[in-house]
C-alpha cells in the first residue's frame, strides 16, 4: 500500500479513538453520583477514614478529567498535522499527474535532442574523414610536384627547359566591352615560306581581368602582280578603351590598303625602275586611309562629336614578302610605333626593322601620326627567320635567357599551329603586355622545307 493510504489509515484510527475517549468522559459526566445514605455523623475514626477516602477519589477524578481533557487537545493537533500531510501528499500527487502527462513530451524531446547529437558526431567524423583524404591527396600532390620538378631540374639545359612546357591557361574570362578571345593563332604552309601568326593575352591583362589588345593578320595580296604574302601585328594601348577593335581594324584594313594601292606598290617594290619615293608616298596614303578607318570605331565619342582618338591608339607594323623559290628573298617591313622585326640566323636574334630610329618616333601611334610611317627593305637567305614582334614580344625574344630557348624551337623548323601557340604563351616571366608575333621561315627551295614538327 501507499503511503497515503496509510496516512489516511492512520488518520481514521485517531478519529475513532479520540470519538471513543469523548463518549467515555460524557457518560461519566452524566452519571450522577450516588446519593450518600443518610448518616449520621459521627466523629468516629471509621467516619473519618472514610472522608478522606472520598476526598481522594474526588481528587483522582478530577487529575483524570483534566488528563483527558489534555488527551483529547492533544488528538486534535495531532489530527490538524495529518490533514496538513494529507493535503500536502495531495499537492504531491497533483504534480505528481502533472508531470507524467508531461514525461512523454519531455522524452520525446530528449530522443530528438539525442539523435541530433548522433548526427552531428557523425557529421564531425565525415569532415575529419574529408579533411584527412584531403591532406593526403595535398600531400601526394606536393611530393608529385617536387618529384617532376626535380626531374625537369636534371634535364633541363636552359631556362626553360629543353622541351615545350605547357602554355600558360588564363583563371578568368575577360570583361569589358571590347573583348576578344584570349588568344588566337593563324598560319600557312606556302611552299618555300611557312609563316605562323599568335597573339596571346598577357600575364598582367589575365591577373587584371582585362582583355587582349592586339592582334595579327596573314592575307595573300592577291591584288600586287607578284605573289606576296602580308604580315601585320598591331598592338593597341593598354590605355585605349577600344584599343582591341581598333587593333583589328587597323588589320583588316591594312588589308584593304594593300589591295587598293597593290599595282602601284608591286611596281614601286619588284619593277625594273622602282621609286622609293613614290613607294613612300603609296605607304603613307595607305596609312592614312588605314587611320580614317579607325576613326569609324569612336565617331561621335570624342569632344565636339569627333573621333576619340585616345581611345584606339595603336602600334602597327606589317611586312610585305615575296613568295616563290628564291636563294635572296626580298621584303618589305613598315610601320608606325614600337614595334619591331627581328631576325634569327645562326641561332642568334637581332633587330632588322623598328618603324622609328629613335625614341620619340617609338612612341608615334596611328591613327593621329599615319603619315610618319618609317619603312625599310631587306632580304633573307635560305634557313633565316622572321618575326614581327609587339613589343613585350620582342624584349622577350631578346632576352639572354629566353632568346636561345625559342632559337632552339624555330630554328630550321616549321611547327604546328598549337606547337607555335604553346610556345609563344610559354609561362615564362616577361613585361606582362600581350605576345603577338608573327614568324617567316624562308627556306629558298620548297623542296628545302621540312615536314611540320609537334
């Protein structure tokens, strides 16, 4: 039994006996006493023992009347405590309900608390787990890497290596509105003159996000009596806000130049009686038609409504060679700007062409200085090679450590287009501006030509 059950038990007993006690003392009250026989009072001993006697009884009742009346004090308190623990264990057994309808809810809660705490266990060891495999695979890459790199180091006889290393690969597309594709490369195999054109997005334009600024063109002038074969590189200004477009355009309308002027030009470059002086005039006019042509590219944008010169500046330099077998190939370089033409012979580069003789006239630029165009003739022998350089092109074609490494590539070789493409985007450190070239091999004979090399 519960110990509720007994505290009532206990509770009935003092009720039953306290009730008992009472009725015992009423009854006793409302008996009356028993008349005395009338006596007659004497003095004698026997009469006075017996006084006294009742004296004592009378006594004796009436410490037993107040002892009861204690007792039956007593059983009231005594009761007053048992309802107060009656009612107290009642409040106990109320919160007592209380809390077990709540149990189910608190368990529940406790069941989702610890399934969570399991998921995030489990989810602490799978990151441990990530995190291990990935230091691991960190780790193997890094002894890989050294490995190859220890590698490259024994048989690497220059700077960069004796063979081709991967060309550098652009993290981000370009933004702007000017925009072109980060590299392009073009080229042709015309018997004894195999040409290669790459224009390739420099370090500092990807690091920057900026797009590529120059650009290259191979077309036969078909329109010069002679076969001849046109090369051009133009590199616009890193300034320029249109500097790309009007790259391209200085292009392709050097293109159209050259084919408008072409029969004078062949005359003036390959007839028995060629003028200088009227092959002067012809560059200039056809510069000059090249610059109205890149003005289209901002009419309305500069002050006034005119051309906005300053944003479509660009250095430009072309070459005009003659095709077919020949042990003396001849030439024609021009240009406004810092560009230059190079030549390797014997494993060696130097500069041939730069279209100013000084530094004021390197800094010329179309389409503001067209007629200030500086040209020059020149020959090649069977084995030279040609480049037509942008700037940061040439300095690194120049450069001690660099120059013998693509020497050693191009020399004597025609390569195949992503060959050529890899090896100009070479990851090498430089100025940073765009790679744009264009490279001629004469090789004098077709027959002299040899077969294109990976």
């Amino acid at each position: 039994m519960t110990t509720t059950t007994w505290l009532i038990i206990l509770l009935v007993l003092s009720v039953v006996a306290n009730v008992a006690l009472t009725a015992q003392l009423t009854a006793r009250r409302r008996t009356p006493p028993a008349l005395p026989r009338p006596t007659t009072v004497t003095d004698s001993p026997q009469t006075l023992r017996e006084l006294e006697s009742t004296r004592l009884e009378l006594d004796l009742a009436r410490r037993a009347a107040d002892h009861a009346t204690g007792l039956v004090q007593g059983r009231d308190l005594e009761l007053g405590r048992v309802r107060g623990l009656l009612a107290q264990f009642q409040a106990r057994e109320a919160d007592a309900a209380t809390a077990a309808e709540e149990a189910p809810a608190l368990r529940k809660e406790r069941e989702e608390l610890l399934a969570r705490l399991r998921d995030l266990e489990e989810e602490v060891r799978r990151r441990s787990r990530e995190r291990d495999d990935a230091q691991s695979q960190a780790l193997a890459r890094i002894h890989e890497l050294e490995r190859r790199l220890a590698d490259a180091e024994d048989r690497a006889e220059g700077p960069l290596g004796p063979e081709p290393v991967s060309p550098a690969i652009p993290r981000q597309l370009p933004v702007g509105r000017d925009t072109t594709a980060d590299s392009s490369v073009d080229g042709a195999d015309l018997g004894p003159v195999v040409v290669r054109a790459a224009s390739a997005r420099g370090d500092r334009a990807r690091h920057d996000g900026e797009h590529r600024r120059d650009a290259v063109l191979l077309r036969f002038a078909e329109e010069i009596p002679a076969p001849t074969l046109l090369s051009a590189v133009a590199a616009g200004s890193p300034r320029g806000r249109w500097s790309q477009s009007a790259a391209d355009r200085a292009c392709r309308s050097l293109a159209t130049q050259v084919g408008r002027y072409g029969e004078g030009l062949g005359r003036a470059l390959y007839g028995p009686d060629g003028d200088d002086g009227a092959l002067g005039a012809l560059l200039r006019t056809a510069l000059q038609g090249v610059a109205h042509s890149m003005r289209l590219v901002t009419r309305g944008e500069g002050p006034g409504g005119e051309a906005d010169d300053a944003a479509i500046e660009v250095a430009l330099t072309g070459l005009l060679t003659r095709l077919g077998d020949g042990r003396e190939r001849e030439h024609l370089a021009f240009g406004v700007g810092d560009g230059a033409l190079l030549r390797l012979r014997d494993g060696e580069w130097s500069t041939v062409f730069t279209p100013g003789d000084s530094a004021p006239h390197r800094t010329l630029r179309l389409p503001a200085d067209a007629a200030r165009v500086g040209w020059d003739r020149l020959t090649t022998l069977p084995g030279d090679v040609l480049a037509v350089c942008s700037p940061p092109m040439a300095e690194l074609l120049l450069r001690d450590d660099a120059g013998p490494w693509f020497a050693a590539r191009w020399a004597g070789r025609q390569p195949y287009l992503t060959s050529f493409l890899s090896e100009v985007n070479v990851p090498v450190r430089s100025t940073g501006g765009d790679r744009s070239v264009v490279c001629l091999w004469d090789f004098g004979d077709a027959r002299e030509a040899r077969s294109a090399t990976p």
